[in-house]
C-alpha cells in the first residue's frame, strides 16, 4: 500500500483512485473496486475507533507499518506519521524484547499452521506518568512477508484499582493479625477464617486454625457443648454473646478467654458470626489477687478482719444446730514495741512472719488464724466439743511460742498473752465475743503478759464501771460529789493523836461510795486529777482549821498527792492558794508523795519540793518500802517522815523477814533524823511489836478507820 501522506489525503485519494478506476478500467470492474475500497474504508473506521492501539510491524527490520488512531492519540502524534518509525523508538516499555520474539518467531515458524498469541504488560511513561498497557502480540504473514501484529490496552485504570485493593487487603491483614485481639469468623461452629493473633494465642501455626471446630478452644466437652448452647441461644436471636472462660492452648496448657460474638447478619446467622478473643488471664489474676489481698493481710498471707469474721458468722451457725462451742481468741505479742524499737521494723516483720507460721502448725484446717495488723492475731477454734481442749491448746501453744525465734542470726525470745472468749456463753454475735476477748486479753497483760485469761462477767462488770467512772469524773467535782474521809494518827509513845490523814472518796449517785483506787488512776489518765487535787487540798485545809475550834489546833492534816499534779500542775500555787484561802498554819499540812514521784524527772521534782519546803509544809515518803527506797533523794528532798507501807506491817509478827525489814527501815530513818509512821495497823499487838522497834506514829483500822469529816470531829470530841 502507498503510503499516505496524511489522514486527510486520504479522501482525496479515494476519490482519485475512484476517477481513475471510472477511466481506466473496464466498465465491470468498477462496481468491485468500488465495493473494495468501501470495504478498506469500514474496516480502517473499525480499526481508528478502537480504544485499544493496534499497531502493524514489519518483520524483521521491526518498524511501523500501520497504527490505528489510538496508538497515535496515546503517543500524542498523528498515527500517519509513526509509519516506518522503528516500533522500539515509541518509547513502549518492552518494545525491543517484543520484536526480537517476533523475529525470532517469524524465523522458526513460518511455515507451521498455529500462530500463537503472547501477552505481556508495559509501561509507558508520559509526562511523567506512568501508562500501563497490555500488549498482546502474534506474528501475522502477507503476501509472504512478516508482520507483527500487537495491541495494547490501557489498564492502567484496571492496574490502580487492582493495586488499591491489594494494599486495602493488605492493610486490613496487617490490622487483623497485629490485634492484641484474636479475630475469627465461624460458621456451624467451625474456624472459617482468623487472624495471626487467634493462632498465636491458641499455640497454633499460622493458617493452623481454619476448617477446625471451635472445640478446640475449649478444656472439656461439657464446656464446648455449655457455652454453645448458651451462645447460639443469643446469637440465633440476633443478639451479640459474651463470657469469659478457662480456655485450652494447643499445647495443653490454659489461659482466661474473653469471648465476645455477634452474628454477620442477624436476619441471617447461618452466614455466620465474628468473634473476638482476648487472653485476659492478667486481668484475672489481678483481680483474684485484689480479692485475695481484701481478704487478706499483706504480710503473713493470713485471713483479715473481714474473712474471719465471715467464717466466724458460719462457725456460729453451724455451732447453733450441732450444740458445739467455738473459741475466739486475741493472741498478742508481749513487748513487741520494744522489738521493733530495738531490731527495726523488717525485723519485727520477719518476727511476725514466723510467729503466724508457728501458731499456724497448731491450729487445725476447720480453725481460722488471722491478723489485724500490729502484733495481734485473732484465732478462730471451731466446732469445739470439749471446751477443756482449749487448755490444753493453749499450754501447747504457748510452751512453743516461748521457744526462741531465730531473726537475721539473732535469737529473740517473745511470749504472747491471750484472751478467750467462748461462744455462745460469752456473746452471740462477732463484734461482742470480739470485745469480750479483748477484755480478757488486757487482764492476761495485766496479770505479767505470757499467760491467758477466759473472759468472765466480772471483767465485764469491771468494764462497764470503768466506762461509768470514766464518764462521770468529769462532772463529778461540780456535782459536789467529792468527800474527804479522816484517818487518825498516833503518836505510839504517848498515845496521843497527832493529826489525820485525808483520804478521798467519790459518792457516785449509782456506784455508791467509789474508793480512789478504782477512780484516781482514771482521774491521772485523764489529768482531771489536778483539778481533783486541788479540792482535796483546799478541802483538808479548811477541815483542819475547823479542828481548832474543837481546841485541837495542833492536828497536822497529811495530804496525797499525785505524780501528775506536779508534771501538769503548779502544785506549789495550789499549796499556797490553799494555805492563804483557808489560813491554816503551813506547819500543820503535811504532803504525802510517793517515791515514784521523786524519781522521775528528778530535778524540777526538787526545785517545787524545796519551795514547798520553804513555805513550813510537811513532807512525807507514803508507801514506803514498795519503791526505789534510795537514801540519797530523802536527804536532799529534805523529807520529815517516811510511811512504811501496810504490806510490812499488817501481818507483822516477831523475827519475820517483815519484822526485819521494818526495823530496818525505822533505824536509817532515825540515823536521817526522819520519823517514820507505819500504816494498816489492825492489831494490838501489831502496834505492841512497833513500839518495841521504836517506831514514832502508827495508823489503821485499830486506831481508827478513814470517817467522814463530822465523824472525825465526833472523834476528836470524844478523845
Ligand atoms: P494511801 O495513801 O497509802 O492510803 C492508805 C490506804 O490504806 C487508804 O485506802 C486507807 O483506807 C487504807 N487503810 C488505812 N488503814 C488500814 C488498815 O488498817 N488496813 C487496811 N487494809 N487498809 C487500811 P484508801 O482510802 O482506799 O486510799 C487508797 C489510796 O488512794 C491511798 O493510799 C492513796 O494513794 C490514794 N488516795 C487517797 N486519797 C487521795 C487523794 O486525795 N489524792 C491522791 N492523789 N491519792 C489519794
Ligand atoms: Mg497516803
Ligand atoms: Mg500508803
């Protein structure tokens, strides 16, 4: 074929052949040239447009025979002038490799009948874009000559979406298996597909989880067939399922599952459903630890309050309907503070740590030992039905408790002092048997610590006046409920009565007439006793200037005073107020103080005894013997008498250790320059035996008991 010059030649062309045919061919081959070149005309329009390139190469030497508008249009020239170009010069990716196989092809094959068709994807670069084509090409034969035929189809639109919707896969793989979650879609209870996480999670190999039932998430059939029923229940009616649940690992091992499911399409579910998976097993142990720990005492691993308590509430029950007994008991280590004071806390730690471990061997599985902190354990006893048995325990207990622990190479000997309450004897509830063995516990202390007290009503009764005490001492000195009661003092040799001591008492509108050793300690704990003492001096004070209007005028007056009035107090303001208020002669009020008191804190003791001193009162050593009984502070406090206290002279009798004691004592007080006085005298004979030691004054019962003031001045009148 000639080759055009251009596309628009072309109709002047046809028309040229057209005339030239109409003169110079024989009139009845016109109508077939004519049909020829209009069919040469349709198929050129079929061939321009095409959206595919169709280009023509002339084999071997590989350039361009014929194109079709498209090809032009995508190398944005008229496709006319691309004839004779060399095909690999348009710049089509794999142009070279495509000719040379069909050269190499036109060579080989030429005369074979079947003409294979090749296929393969380029790029073409175009303003700096990529153009991917699909070239198909095959080797075609005209007129004995070679011709490569080759289309190419832009699928660059095609490639892009493709690659779109790799990389979305991709990405929603990457999400998938990069959950912490495992992911899986089941159908009729088996693994259709899942995530990397799930086969993981499972100990399995990747792609080990698909086409397997979800038995295998499951520790047993029981469970299988449970959550099943209980999860196709809801899903079924369209409702998402959830459970937490031991699960199997493919190894045997097990974790906690949380499972979570919910139907692809709930009009549906027999496309399915989705589940998420998570390993929860830390959360679970956290929790079963947070419960453990509210339960719990950190440091020994014992039950707390609360879980005692708890159990106790069923002991008792169970107690009630079998007719048995429990013990609730307060175990506390003696002296603790002073171990932790001394080693530290660690070591006081590690002592509790093995303290709780060595009761723990003693008490049995159905018994419950805990710890509320400090050095107190609280020991439940159950179903006891011998009670004699917590003797027994007891004795055992505490001979082992005794042996020594070892701490950081150490020996540390400890004791514990107990307290039992029984029930239901001693309370029906927790909270009172937990009183009432707290109660004995103190008394267990109080008794030397290393021993265990039951409760008994008397504790209790004792309690409950000493929370009566405790409440009305306050309003006590405005009620007037104060008395001063007087007990005569003689003088042994001449029989005369030289003063009287002043004892308080309390006229309690319930209690009756209180003794002082029952309220003062409450008194000095509270530091009412200042206020208290106080009165008494006062009270005593004006009492004894009333004396001289019986014409007893010389009468001392002996007063007691506490430790706590000269620590919180000003006792010599007091003495002083009272003295001038009342005007009695400084001489005639004598002080009574315990050597306890001189003792401690020494030195401000001094300065306000020396004062008092100064001002002619009197000063008295009461109890004396029971104490320090050191020589050096009654010379410098400057003491005019000293009390021997009752426990030497009540049951006195001749060549007693007692008898030598007293007698001691009366010849380093005479050897001082003190006189002594001897106190709880009962008996004749007690105060015959005194004289013979040469004791100076006596006072007690036999010479007369502590009376209310108007008795006393009866008394002084009638001597
Ligand atoms: P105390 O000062 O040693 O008083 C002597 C105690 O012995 C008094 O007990 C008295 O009643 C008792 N008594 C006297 N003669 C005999 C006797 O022959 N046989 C026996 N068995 N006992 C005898 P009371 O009055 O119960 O006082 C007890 C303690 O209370 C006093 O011991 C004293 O330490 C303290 N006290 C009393 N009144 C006061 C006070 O006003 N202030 C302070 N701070 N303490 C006081
Ligand atoms: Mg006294
Ligand atoms: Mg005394």
């Amino acid at each position: 074929m000639a080759k055009p010059s251009d596309p628009s030649d072309w109709d002047e062309q046809k028309s040229r052949i057209v005339g030239l045919g109409e003169r110079s061919f024989r009139k009845s081959y016109y109508p077939q040239l004519r049909e020829n070149l209009d069919r040469l005309e349709r198929f050129r329009t079929l061939l321009d447009r095409t959206s595919d390139c169709v280009v023509l190469i002339s084999l071997p030497e590989g350039t361009v025979s014929d194109a079709n508008a498209a090809l032009g249009q995508l190398l944005g020239r008229s496709s006319v002038t691309l004839v004779g170009e060399p095909f690999v010069a348009l710049g089509l990716g794999d142009a070279a490799e495509i000719v040379e196989a069909l050269s190499v092809e036109s060579r080989q094959e030429r005369d074979s009948g079947a003409v294979p068709s090749h296929s393969d994807v380029t790029e073409f670069r175009r303003d700096g874009q990529s153009v991917w084509l699909e070239l198909t090409y095959r080797l075609a034969t005209l007129e004995g000559r070679s011709y490569g035929v080759i289309v190419g189809r832009d699928i660059t639109e095609r490639k892009r979406a493709h690659e779109m919707v790799a990389s979305l896969l991709a990405e929603k793989e990457a999400l998938l298996d990069n959950a912490l979650v495992g992911i899986a879609m089941v159908r009729q209870r088996v693994f259709v597909s899942c995530n990397r996480r799930l086969e993981e999670m499972l100990g399995l190999a990747s792609g080990g989880l698909a086409g397997r039932s979800t038995r295998i998430l499951y520790t047993s059939d029981e469970a299988y067939r449970e959550s099943g029923e209980d999860a196709y229940a809801s899903l079924d009616a369209g409702q998402s399922y959830s459970f937490t649940e031991l699960m199997a690992r493919a190894d045997g091992s097990t974790f906690w599952g949380e499972l979570a499911g919910r139907c692809i399409d709930p009009v549906r579910p027999e496309l399915g459903s989705i589940w998420i998976i998570s390993d929860v097993t830390e959360r679970k142990q956290a929790e079963a630890r947070a419960e453990y720990l509210s339960y719990h005492d950190a440091l020994t691993g014992l039950p707390n309050q609360a879980l005692l308590k708890d159990r106790m509430q069923q002991a008792m029950a169970f107690a009630h309907s079998n007719g048995t007994k429990l013990a609730l008991m307060i175990i506390d280590l003696d002296r603790f503070k002073t171990i932790n004071d001394f080693l530290g806390h660690a070591a006081g730690d590690r002592l509790l740590v093995d303290l709780a471990r060595r009761i723990s061997e003693h008490v049995r599985n159905t018994d419950t030992l805990s710890r509320q902190g400090g050095d107190e354990f609280h020991l439940l006893l159950s179903n006891l039905a011998e009670p004699d048995a917590i003797v027994t325990f007891l004795g055992e207990l505490m001979d082992d408790l005794q042996q020594p622990f070892r701490i950081d190479g150490q020996e540390l000997t400890t004791s514990v002092s107990v307290g039992v309450a029984i029930y239901p004897e001693d309370g029906a509830d927790f909270e009172t048997l937990l009183k009432k063995a707290d109660m004995a516990m103190f008394r267990a202390k109080d008794a030397g610590r290393n021993t265990y007290r039951f409760f008994n009503e008397e504790m209790n009764e004792d309690a409950v006046e000493q929370i009566t005490i405790h409440a009305g001492l306050w309003r006590a000195l405005e009620a007037e409920q104060f008395v001063l009661h007087y007990q005569p003092q003689i003088e042994i040799a001449s029989g005369r009565l030289i003063g009287a001591e002043a004892l308080l008492r309390w006229c309690h509108p319930d209690l009756g007439l209180v003794s002082p050793g029952r309220f003062i300690p409450v008194a000095e704990e509270t530091g009412l006793i200042v206020q208290i003492g106080d009165w008494v001096l006062r009270e005593a004070c004006r009492e004894a200037v009333r004396w001289r209007e019986a014409g007893k005028g010389s009468l001392v007056v002996a007063v007691n005073l506490s430790a706590i009035q000269f620590k919180r107090g000003d006792i010599e303001k007091s003495v002083a107020r009272a003295l001038e208020e009342t005007g009695l002669d400084p001489h005639r009020l004598e002080l009574e103080l315990t050597e306890s008191i001189l003792i401690r804190d020494s030195e401000n003791v001094l300065s306000a005894v020396k004062r008092l001193k100064q001002m002619g009162v009197k000063l008295s050593i009461d109890d004396f013997g029971t104490g320090y009984s050191s020589l050096a502070y009654l010379k410098r406090f400057e003491v005019d008498k000293l009390k021997i206290d009752q426990t030497f002279v009540r049951d006195l009798v001749p060549n007693s250790e007692d008898a030598a004691i007293v007698r001691a004592i009366i010849q380093m007080a005479r050897s001082l320059g003190l006189k002594t006085i001897a106190e709880g005298v009962e008996s004749q004979h007690v105060l015959d035996l005194l004289g013979l030691i040469e004791c100076d004054e006596v006072q007690g019962y036999h010479c007369g008991r502590p009376m209310a003031a108007a008795a006393f001045r009866e008394f002084l009148d009638n001597r």
